[in-house]
C-alpha cells in the first residue's frame, strides 16, 4: 500500500484563503457554515458612542477528559435476530434509532443499555465511527464485539471544543450604557460535522448568547465554521456559553476601564432589570424569568466586594498583584423541540417516567433520563418519594435501558431534572391518586380523605394511619377476589413531559474570581471563587451546588489549563495525561455557591437545568481577574488558555 501525502489544513484563519486547497474538492472551499445577524442601528449607535473598546479573543481548542473513556460492547443474536448493545453513553434512544436507521433493523430489535456513565459532559451524545464498526462487526460476525477507547484514543477520536477566534467591539454611552456589539466568529470544526448533532451550533450559540444579560437592542454577529484537519470539533459541556460570555464581559471590563468605571456597577447599571420580564435579549433569544439584579447584589455581598477591593489596592503598594473578575452570564437549558426537532434531527426533546407498585409497597421508577454522575438517580428518587408519599430508601430508579424505560432525549443540555424531573413528578401524582382511590375503596371512605405518608395509607386531617402500602398492595395483587366489584386498580404508570411555552428555560448567573499573579513567573494562584445562579427550583442543594461546583472547575481548565496542540501537519503534539493539564484539587480555590430563585412557570416543580452553569461563567470571571492584576502594567491577555507563558508575553518579558 501506498500512501500520498496531501496539504493540511490546520490553520482555521486561513482556510478559507484561496490558495488553501479544500478538504473536499467537491465543495469548492473550506467554509461549512455561515450566520449573519443583524439588529437595530449598530453603525449609529458606534458613530455616536462616547466611547468604543475593541479586542479579538482567542481560545484555545480543549477535550472533556472523562474518567471513563468510551466503551462499547456489541452482542448480535441471530436467534431471535436482536442486537443489544451496552455502551458508554448520554442517550440510548437516540443511539438506538441510528442503530436501527444505519443497520436496517427494526426499533424493537435493537436495545441500548447505558448504566452509570463515568463522565460525559457532550462527548458521549454523539455516534463515532469506531462504535458504529463495533456493532456492524457484531452482525457480521455473529459474535460480540468491544471497543474501549485508551486515552490516546480519546484524545485523538473524542470530539474536541471550542478554538475560536472572536474579533469584537462594544459602543458605551458616557454614563456606560451598552449601546451596541458588534463581533466576527471564526471557528474550526475538523474535516466534517459531527453525526446527527451538528457541528456548526457552538458558533451558532455564540451569536445567540453574546451581550445576552443586557439591556442593547443594537447587535451584529458573524459566524463563520471552517473545515480543518484536526479532531472534529461538537458539543461539550457549555456550547459556546464560555465564549459568548468571555466576548461580553471582558469588552466590558475593557469599557469600563475606558469610562472610569466600577466593574460591577456598570454590570449593575446594564443589566436587563429583574421587573422586565418576560422579554427578548437582542439576539433574539426569549427569557421568561431572570434575576440579574439580586444574582449581583447577592455575589457583590457574598464576596465583601468592597473589602475586596481595599484589601487589593493595600497588596498591591506592596508589589502584590491582585485580581478581581466578574462574569455574569445566561445559560440554556431545559431545550424544546425547537432546538433539534425543528430541524429534522430524531432527537427527542421529551423524556418520560413509568412507575409501578410493588406488593411490598416500594416504587420502581423507570426514567428516560441517564446517570453520569451528576446524581440523577438520587433526584429523581427525591421527586418520586415527595410526589407518592413512598419513603426515599424504598423508591428504586431504572435508567439507561431502551427496553426497560419510557422513549425520551437522555441527559444533555442541563435536562434532567427539568424535563425527565418533571415527568417523574407528573407521574408520581398519577400513582399517589390511584393508590388513594384503591384505598379508599377498601376502606369504605372517600379517597380526597387519605394521604400516603412514609408509606403507609393515613387519615389527611389527623395522619391516623389506616393501612400499609404493603398490605394494600398484597390484596391488590394477590387477593383481587377480595376488591369491591367494579374496582380495577392501576398501580403502573407512565407519564411524559415536553416544555411547549419557550424554547429554552433560560438560567442566569454571575461568578467572581480573587486571584494573585505573579509577574515575575506569570504564575496565577486562584485564591476564591464565588458563584450565584439562579436555576429555578433547587430540588437538592447539594448536588445542584456540586454539579456547579464541577462545571466551574471544567471552566477553570478552559481558561488555564487545558489546550489540544497540533503541529503543521495537523498530528497532536500532546495526547496523553503527562503532556494534556487538566486542573486538580491542588489548584482549585475553594468555591462558594449561593442561589436566587426564579421558577419557570412551563413546569410544576419549576426546575430549570444547573449542569453546565460553572462552566459558562468560570473562564470570564478568571480572565478578567487576570487583566484586572495586570492593570498596573497596562498589560492585558486575550488568549485563552492563560499559561504563565501568555501573562510574560503580554507583559513584554519574553
């Protein structure tokens, strides 16, 4: 065999260049995607600014290291002609309906297991070639088949994120009012789209989100998505928030700079006012209920910003470098059918929840919803034990399996509770009604009369236990003979939920970071970070401040650490744990999490998503506070990610 080398095509700046030759010369060039937006007088509005601040941002192209790389085991039976397929995975039905469309097996033939997933964070929702071969060679050979990616594997296969390069400006009125942004995104993506999400929707998301907490109605965006010859680029934890925000707030922090102004009262100043609401953002983009204003007064509290600031011009006359950085941002969540659907793409936008009484009076739930380790097992238990009247330890969960769970999406885009969550509470109220109905029936009284309460069958008004589940569930199960005629009770059931009112259920937020940069070395020592989000109702503190807690670590990474280098001709220079960082409990500062609530009416228990909200903010808030150190030595850094290298250069010591 054979090999003839062709032209890489690395650089994303010049691939569109037509000297560049094209990945596909059936194409004609380089470009994949293109998204123009244009809204109110931006032209007017920066021809009549008192001032305009203008930067181009890069960011660095990261991977979501996840404890479990991916795994998959292909078993086809010919038999009884079925394929089951375990796999390390977000969403098993959609896996199973590309099994079924790409193998030509009927849906009922092809079952999906995804138990606990050991980290996923969007690089195990999409199909990889590796793992479509698996389960082919399972039916060709008639035999299992595995396939378990090693880390040189991942590193080279696992969709990789962000590098992009962001030339934007911002007009600010003289009193520092946002009156325009105006911003050029070029992103590369690798040699194809990704299969059956799309490549293009992190720049697509960075039109959407950009300057989204303000108040301007006059915006410009362009994106631009090339192909390249790198790892293909798609979604990971936070699609294009990191990016929106860092855009919006480090122009404004730059503004702020220009005017003579307080960071966090020309955030407080432009925010879009809690009492607006429902309203548009300028992109377009619907919010139904958002606390800007309180999520500020609550971080600025929180974090003794005053002190902060006294304690940071006091350090510095000693010749130490402090920062503080802001970030308030928007996140996307809850995702209807107007995300994926709308398009074509069989990606399901509900998830639902079938529940069934056991004889001995316990509950099993089977939810469409799958568990990466954010706890989706624990809440849903938490939602059905309030929502039955069963106690907590005796209600057991079922995920991950097609032929076990109702249809829905699986977990991605900050859903799982507020979509899968909200099917097990509809579904819990069904079962709590029927039960009470058999009971009451039993009992000779009327059923709006009982309640369930730690399992067992009470008096509402004076909680005098009348019966146990149990003992409710051994007649009705075992000694049918013995019910009233005519009752048939039905204690299995299934319910689902799709949100209908908005688009999205957006959240917000705002984080801070306190750090010290050493300029002699460009060293950054995280010393706090503060984080207030507003993810609707908090069903369970502690694991939505955890998973919070998480996603800013993963920002971290962003903005510090982590970085996919690539030589000339496109080979990766770092595909191992020795050479790729990610951050560790040695450098994480601690982390303090609070709340402000805004429940979406769209659902009952009023949950919007809290999975990717760390990560939205974390890199903007760590950057600034970076910029915000070096202002004594009118140095700024606008390359993401920040190594001690980038602060050198930006301070002219190399």
């Amino acid at each position: 065999m054979e090999y003839e080398s062709l032209p890489a095509v690395v650089d994303m700046e010049t691939a569109l260049d037509p000297a560049t030759p094209p990945i596909h010369p059936d194409l004609g060039d380089n470009l994949a995607f293109e998204r123009v937006l244009e809204v109110g007088d931006v032209d007017g509005a920066f021809r009549d600014a008192a001032a305009v601040v203008e930067e181009t941002f890069r960011f660095g192209r990261h991977t979501g290291v996840c404890l479990e790389p991916r795994a998959i085991l292909a078993d086809w039976q010919a038999a009884d002609g079925t394929l089951t397929v375990h796999h390390s995975f977000q969403a098993p039905h959609m896996m199973q309906d590309i099994l079924c469309k790409h193998l030509s097996l009927p849906e009922g033939a092809v079952r999906v297991i995804c138990r606990d997933v050991g980290g996923s964070f969007g690089i195990k929702v999409h199909i990889y070639p590796d793992e479509m071969a698996t389960c082919a060679l399972s039916l060709m050979l008639r035999r299992p088949v595995k396939f378990v990616a090693d880390r040189l594997e991942s590193f080279t296969s696992d969709i990789h994120c962000r590098d992009h390069r962001v030339t934007a400006r911002m007009a600010l009125s003289a009193e520092g009012d946002i009156l325009a942004i105006d911003m050029d995104d070029l992103t590369g993506i690798g040699p194809y789209s990704v299969y059956p999400r799309t490549s293009a929707v992190e720049a697509n998301q960075v039109v959407n989100l950009t300057g989204g907490p303000y108040r301007h109605q006059a915006y410009r965006a362009r994106a631009r998505v090339v192909l390249q010859n790198k790892a293909p680029t798609c979604q990971y934890r936070a699609v294009g928030h990191p990016i929106a925000t860092m855009v919006a707030e480090g122009l404004l922090d730059l503004g702020a700079a220009r005017l003579g102004l307080d960071p966090a009262a020309i955030r407080q100043r432009n925010v879009i006012p809690d009492d607006a609401y429902p309203c548009a953002g300028a992109s377009g983009i619907k919010f139904e209920k958002l606390s800007h204003q309180r999520a500020i007064a609550t971080l600025l509290e929180m974090m003794d910003y005053q002190g902060l600031r006294a304690e940071q011009a006091a350090l510095r006359a000693q010749g130490i470098h402090r920062g503080i950085g802001l970030a308030t941002f928007v996140e996307i969540t809850n995702p209807s059918a107007a995300f994926y659907g709308v398009g074509g793409a069989r990606i399901s936008s509900q998830d639902g929840c079938t529940l069934r009484l056991d004889p001995q009076g316990g509950v099993v739930a089977a939810v469409s919803i799958t568990e990466q380790g954010q706890g989706t097992e624990g809440i849903i238990a938490q939602i059905v034990a309030t929502a039955t009247g069963v106690p907590m330890e005796e209600v057991r969960v079922v995920t991950g399996d097609t032929q076990a769970t109702p249809y829905g999406g699986g977990t991605w885009a900050s859903r799982g509770a507020g979509i899968g969550g909200e099917a097990a509470w509809q579904a819990g109220k069904a079962l709590r009604a029927n039960v009470t109905a058999a009971a009451g029936a039993i009992l000779q009284t009327r059923a709006d009369t009982l309640d369930i309460r730690e399992g067992r069958i009470v008096d509402a008004a004076t909680g005098a236990e009348r019966m146990t589940l149990a003992e409710l569930g051994r007649i009705v199960y075992f000694r049918p003979d013995t019910l009233p005629p005519g009752l048939q009770p039905e204690f299995m059931v299934t319910r689902h939920y799709v949100p209908k009112d908005y688009p999205f259920a957006f959240t917000n937020g705002v984080q801070a970071s306190y750090l010290e940069v050493d300029v002699e070395t460009g060293f950054v020592r995280l010393l706090k970070h503060w984080c207030v989000e507003d993810c609707g109702t908090v069903l369970n503190p502690l694991l939505v401040d955890e998973q919070i807690r998480g996603g800013i670590v993963q920002g971290i990474g962003g903005a510090l650490f982590e970085h996919c280098l690539y030589d000339a001709e496109g080979q990766l220079l770092n595909g191992s744990m020795a050479d790729y960082l990610v951050p560790m409990a040695g450098e994480m500062p601690d982390i303090a999490v609070a709340h402000v609530v805004s429940a979406t009416a769209s659902s009952e228990i009023g949950a919007k998503g809290a999975g990717e909200a760390g990560t939205a903010g974390a890199p903007a808030a760590v950057v600034n506070a970076i910029n915000d150190a070096l202002q004594p030595f009118a140095a700024r850094v606008s390359r993401q990610p920040v190594t001690p290298e980038v602060i050198l250069e930006a301070l002219g010591t190399i």
